[in-house]
C-alpha cells in the first residue's frame, strides 16, 4: 500500500468518507429501530456463476428472517436467524454463525451497531476453528499466533462474525451532503482467503423524481491498479491448490473484485427499508457474485 493510500486510509477508514464534489443540504443518517422492542428483516441471499457471456451456469436463492429483540437493556437487542417470519424455527443451516445468538448494543443516538457484547463466545469459536487448523497443519504456528492475537479484540470478532449486519446500519451517524459525492475506502473482503483488501471508491446519495421522503445512498468500489496484483497471485495459489494434481491449470489472463452497496432510506421515518450488498469476484471473464437483500420486514 502507497503512502498516499495510507494516507486516505487514516482518514476515511471504515465507513468514513469525504466530499470530492458537490454542494446541497445536508443530513444526519439515523435509525430509530432502537427504540422499539423488536425488529426483523428478511434476507435474502443469492449466489450464482456466470459465465464469459453472462449466462448462468449456476444460481442458488435463499431466503431466512432476523429477528432483533430487545434484551430487556436501553439499546441492547438479541439476534436470531429463523426459517419463517413467525419465528418459530431456528434456520437449518451448517453454518454456525447463522445458528449462533448474537447480543447486539446500538448507539443511543444514531442506532449503529456498536458493540458484540457477548464477542467472547464468537472468540472462542473461532479460536477452536483455528486450532484445528494448525493441528493439521493448514496454518502455520506463526499464523496461529497472529491471528490468535488479532482475535482478543471485540472490533475484530465484530467485524468478523457480522460483517453484514454492521454495514446494514454503517451510514448511521453520517452527515451527508444530497448533491456530493464522496471518496471512501472500503474493506474488501477475499472469498478465497477471507483477507481484506482496502479498495478505493466512490459514496453517493440519490433522491427518486416524485418522492417526498426517499433518500437511496449507492457505494461502488472496485479493486484496481493497487489490489489487482496481488489478487492475481492470490487467484493463481487458490487454482494450483484446488486443481487435480495431474489437471493442467487454465492460464489467468484477468481478475477482478467489485462491491456494491445501496441503502433505501426513509427520512421521516429514520429507517433502512432495504440494503443490498453484492460481492462479485470475476475470473477469466466468469464471475462468481454473491448478493444479499435486506428488507424491513416488521416492528413493534
């Protein structure tokens, strides 16, 4: 990483970000859904491959329900992923950070989420999760250590247990000019190895034609002269580990790592109505996307 990205990166880093152009009124981004004593979300999750010509050669859809309740505490709410919006069945699902109980703490003001309180509990999964590792020898001892390191912090498991739901509230707190639009760097996270890289990008804010409380903010970032390198090296690692042995492995001409964000928000209301986020890896021209839609489902 370059000085000047550092630079950037010491400014904007996280969901910071600052105006390039543009002038207009301003607002403070809020969340209200603090306030209540329960709220869920549909979400719905598609993944899928397309080929060079943009034909899918495979598309899996999903779709479950959080659900936040509040814990009794100003601010703290529970989080479960369930099978219907009743919320009666608990999601079936391999995954253990989707049959995991999240406690969640949002800012009083703003109704970011800002705090995992029970991080020691996802701690010690993950930890578990890299002793095996080590003790078949896919880590090193040294990775071991760093990462073990890394871990005994609750912004690192935050990040790393419910990245999702962080950016679904991420823009809380934010004061954003309607007419500007804005550099920000964003974490842009490897599918193959789960590292971050810091990708350069641009944070917008729309107002739909005829509509009275509607504000949409689109984030755009996409891997460029800095990160492509190293992906490259990263993709050809990831091909000559998961090829046959005796397979010729296909030459790498161009890769490529894109995310996309978009927030329906209501002003009156304070709420996010709907979020998307969509990762999208291409390689040789065929790309690998995942997308997840998050609907306001209910309150009370």
């Amino acid at each position: 990483m370059d000085v000047m990205k550092k630079f950037l990166l010491s400014i904007v880093f996280g969901f910071g970000c600052f105006a390039l152009s543009g002038a207009g009124d301003s607002m403070i981004v809020k969340s209200t859904l603090h306030r209540t004593q329960w709220f869920s979300y549909r979400l719905i999750t598609q993944e899928y491959i397309t080929n060079v010509n943009d034909y899918f050669l495979d598309l899996k859809i999903d779709t479950i329900f959080m659900q936040f309740k509040n814990t009794g505490k100003k601010g703290e709410y529970a989080l479960a992923y369930f099978a219907d919006e009743q919320f009666t069945r608990p999601v079936a699902k391999n995954d253990p950070l989707l049959r995991s109980k999240y406690v969640i703490r949002f800012d009083s003001v703003t109704g970011k989420a800002t705090y995992l309180v029970n991080w020691k509990e996802f701690r010690d999964q993950l930890m578990s999760d890299l002793s095996f590792q080590a003790n078949n020898k896919l880590i090193s001892s040294s990775e071991f250590d760093e990462y073990k390191s890394l871990l005994n912090a609750e912004q690192t498991v935050r990040k790393t247990v419910m990245h999702d739901i962080t950016y679904l509230f991420s823009i809380c707190g934010d004061t954003v000019r309607m007419d500007a639009e804005y550099m920000r760097i964003k974490p842009v996270r490897s599918p193959m190895s789960g590292k971050d890289y810091m990708v350069l990008g641009s944070f917008t804010t729309e107002k739909p034609e005829g509509a009275k409380n509607t504000i949409l903010f689109h984030g755009r970032n996409k891997a460029g002269a800095l990160e492509k390198p190293q992906l490259m090296e990263e993709v050809k690692a990831y091909l000559y580990k998961t090829y046959p042995k005796d397979s010729p492995v296909p030459e790498l001409t161009a890769v490529g790592l894109n995310s996309e964000m978009d927030w329906q928000y209501n002003k009156l209301q304070q709420l996010m109505l709907r979020v998307s986020l969509s990762d999208v890896l291409s390689i040789n021209g065929q790309s690998r996307g995942f997308i997840r839609y998050f609907d306001l489902w209910d309150k009370e």
